[in-house]
C-alpha cells in the first residue's frame, strides 16, 4: 500500500536555524524534521551547507542560475535597463527591436523578456485597464510592393521654435491654417475603407473601389460633431474687442462717478454751518434738516462701499483677461512642410519646405512632386486639402498616368500612414530649437535618416527599420 507523501513548502531561514538546533541539541534527525516540519530530504540538501558554514549558511539560499542555462544573460539585461533609462518613452517592442537593430537584425530578447527585466528593475508602469471599444474594428491594407502607392500631407509648424513643449497642431487644409482641437471620439458603423477587409481581392481592385467609397456625397458618412476650431488671428481679434468695450465700461462708469462726486461736494459746499456751543437749545433739539443730512452721509458711505466690490470686480477682470491673452499661441510665423511616405515600406522619401507656409500653392508642391514621385506609381493618398484638389495637381496626375486616392471626408486615418509621421516629426522636433529655414532643414534631414533606419512596427514584419525592410521586401 502506497503512502502518500507530504507535500513541504519552500523552508524559511528561521526553520532551517531550527531545524539544524534541534538535531544538535537531541541528535534525533527526524524529531529535528517534525517540529520545523520540513523533510528529512530538506535536511540532507542544507546538512552540508551548516557543517560549512554554521547557521550563518543557512540564511540564503543557492542560486538556480547553473540549473537554467536559457536565462538571460546579465549584458542583456544591462542592455535593457540602459536604454529604458535613456529613452523613457521606449516600450518592450521598441526597445527589442532597437537591440535586434544593433545585432545584424538578430533577436536578442522578446518582447515580453523585456518587459520582465523592466519589471525587476523598478522601471515598468502599472498597466492601466482601458475599456474595449466597441463595434466593428477598422481593417488596414497596404500596397504590395515600393513605389506602387505614396501618402503625402502637409505639415505646419513655426519659423522658429525655442521652448521644449509640444507643438500645436495645425491644419491648412482650406487654404488658411487653423487650429484644430481634438474631437470627441464616436463610434463609427461604415467607413470607406471597409472595402479592405477582403484580403482575397486584388490590391488595385480594392483601391479603385476605396476611391469610388471616397468621393460619396459626405451625407452617406456619419461625420459626428466637429469641434469649432479657430484661428488665433481670430481669438486675438475677439480678445480686442471684448477689451475695448471692457475699457468702454469702465471708463462710463468713472465718468458717472465724477458727477457723483461733483454732486456731493456741491451738497457740503451748500451745508449750513455747524451750531455754536451759546445755542444751547439748538443743540438739545436736532432739526429735520440734520436728519435728512444723516440719511445723505448713509448713503454717500454705502455708495463708496458698493464702489469698492465693483473695484475688485474690475480688478478679477482683467486678471482673467490678461490669463486668457498670455495662453494664444505667439506664433506668427509658419513653415511648410511636404510628407512623402512609402505605403508599403513607409520610408520617407523627401520632406521639401516651403517658407511660404499657409501661402503655398499647389504649384509650388507639384514642382517638388515632380522630382521625388518614383517611375512605377500607382495610387498617390492625400486628403481633401485645396491644394490636392486644384486643377494644377490634376494636371500632375494625367502627366505621370497615377490615380489620385482623396480621403473620405472627416475620416483622417484613411491617410494615417502620413498622419502618424506627422505627429513623429512633431514629437522630435518638440525638444529641438531653430531660427530659420536652414536650420530647420538640417533638423528635418537628420530626422529623415533617423526615421527611415529605425524599426518600425507598422510594417509587415515588426521589428524592422525602412531601409531594411525595402532591401529585403523583394524576398518574401
């Protein structure tokens, strides 16, 4: 008959002092076991260990390292640790593709053993729990091959730019820039680019047919409500007037109180005078007149007081106007910026400026299209900006026989490819300074090459940088 074993959960540092006490004090190895209540095998594994050392042996346990060779290396996890710290912003994918990058394009360590070593190492954040959006999800298709497919956009920002923060977002799509607020997000039932969730068709069948999904009247779209954005030349504008007739105000009512302080000298310059001390019976009796003197004084005094609350009200006023002044961009200069991406491999393949900025023209970003289009384009991707819809970029469109794809309205991330590298030039440029345009070009050239050798987790395969993955496209 079998009997079954009892099962000895992991041995603590005080049971083994026990346990080695005991068996030294009684020479009784199993009454040693039972009150530290620990197996005889246990004794036996740390025996050794007390006869070694004595109890100060028994305090740590050995390391499992040499029984699990596939850990980590240490190097490895320094590596981690090292660039967490030096990029804060970097995930687990970013940071093991960065480390893939540095080993020929090799794995390293997963993504998941990165986040354990963050996790080890204090620097991991909490996740925070985020509701699943309901519905239908958006399904994403990109071209078959480089140079078949381009998304372009235009980006706005300063002639120059000092402060470490954020740069705002700017849209010139009807030909004026405006900033723009970020809408609330709703639920989406149908979207033009459904069409993309049979991956069975033939990728120029299904673009032609996004097309026609396009260029449906925008009642057929639910569009939700758009925030109503303004320029800052107009916040500035309403911000004079409701300035200049604060001023008005004010300056009424100082004029009203002039008459009012007028009229009340008046009245004491017109008060009889005092009684003298011989009137002793004018002085016992009060008249009527200083009755209505009394009453005169209590109003003069409450009028003064009512004249200080208005003060203080003035006085919030202005505080809150100057506050709302001081938080308007002080941007009154812009630079223009053309984004040419790669739909399949998103490597940039030219950032042209344009120190025009909200005054460039069509003619002006087809000149510089015209030397950066690859030989072998099909569909060119842009929103329904007025410099993509204008008859000079019709023309364009004939001349190199592509099918120019507009966007749905109000639906920005049927263009997200060009939209996501907007927002990465944006968060680089955030932290960088310059005064003018050539300064502003170096930066932008530097940020190019940047991004283009960089991984990438947008692409087919995840992990690889533009560059590498146009080298090797060819091969899958």
């Amino acid at each position: 008959m079998n009997k079954t074993r009892t099962h000895f959960p992991i041995t603590t540092a005080q049971q083994r002092r026990l346990l080695f006490a005991v068996w030294e004090e009684t020479s009784d190895r199993a009454e040693a076991c039972r009150q530290a209540h620990v197996s005889q095998s246990t004794f036996y594994n740390w025996k050794p260990r007390f006869e070694a050392g004595g109890s100060a042996a028994l305090e740590e346990t050995g390391s499992h390292a040499p029984h699990h060779p596939h850990r980590t290396a240490a190097d490895i996890a320094v590596r981690v640790v090292t660039l967490r710290r030096s990029h804060p912003d970097w995930g687990k994918r970013r940071i093991a593709d960065e480390m893939a990058k540095g080993n020929n394009w090799v794995p390293l360590v997963s993504p998941n053993t990165v986040k354990r070593i963050l996790q080890d190492a204090d620097l991991w954040p909490e996740a925070e729990s985020q509701a699943k959006k309901g519905g239908p999800q958006p399904v994403a298709r990109t071209a078959d091959a480089p140079g078949q497919t381009l998304n372009i956009d235009l980006c706005f920002v300063p002639a120059t730019h000092e402060a470490a923060e954020k740069l705002p977002a700017v849209s010139g799509s009807s030909g004026r820039l405006v900033i723009e607020q970020a809408a609330d997000p709703a639920a989406e039932r149908q979207w033009p680019g459904q069409v993309f969730a049979d991956e069975s068709r033939d990728y120029a069948e299904v673009m032609l047919d996004f097309v026609a999904a396009s260029n449906r009247p925008a009642a057929s779209v639910e569009t939700g409500d758009l925030s109503e954005a303004q320029t800052v030349k107009q916040q500035k504008r309403a911000l004079r007037l409701e300035a200049a007739h604060l001023r008005d105000e004010r300056r009424q009512i100082r004029q009203q109180r002039q008459l009012e302080n007028a009229a009340w000298q008046a009245l004491q310059a017109e008060r009889p005078a005092e009684p003298t001390a011989s009137s002793e019976a004018a002085a016992a009796t009060p008249s009527a007149q200083d009755d209505h003197w009394r009453n005169l004084r209590r109003q003069r005094c409450e009028t003064v007081a009512q004249r200080t609350e208005t003060d203080q009200a003035w006085r919030q006023k202005r505080l809150d106007f100057r506050e709302r002044w001081s938080q308007l961009p002080i941007i009154t200069a812009w630079i223009a910026i053309l984004v040419i991406t790669d739909n399949c491999t998103r490597q940039c393949l030219g950032l042209p400026l344009f120190v025009a900025g909200p005054r460039v023209t069509a003619e002006m970003l087809v000149e510089a299209l015209r030397r950066l289009l690859p030989p072998d384009l099909l569909f060119l991707i842009s929103d329904r900006g007025v410099h993509f819809r204008a008859e000079t970029f019709k023309s364009l469109m004939r001349h190199k026989e592509f099918v120019h794809v507009l966007i749905a309205r109000h639906r920005p991330q049927s263009n997200g490819i060009a939209e996501r590298f907007v927002r990465s030039l944006k968060e680089w440029l955030r932290d960088k300074s310059w005064q003018d345009d050539q300064q502003l070009a170096a930066l932008v050239d530097q940020f190019r090459a940047e991004y283009n050798d960089r991984p990438h987790q947008g692409l087919a395969i995840p992990g690889l940088s533009p560059d590498e993955f146009a080298n090797r496209v060819w091969l899958f």
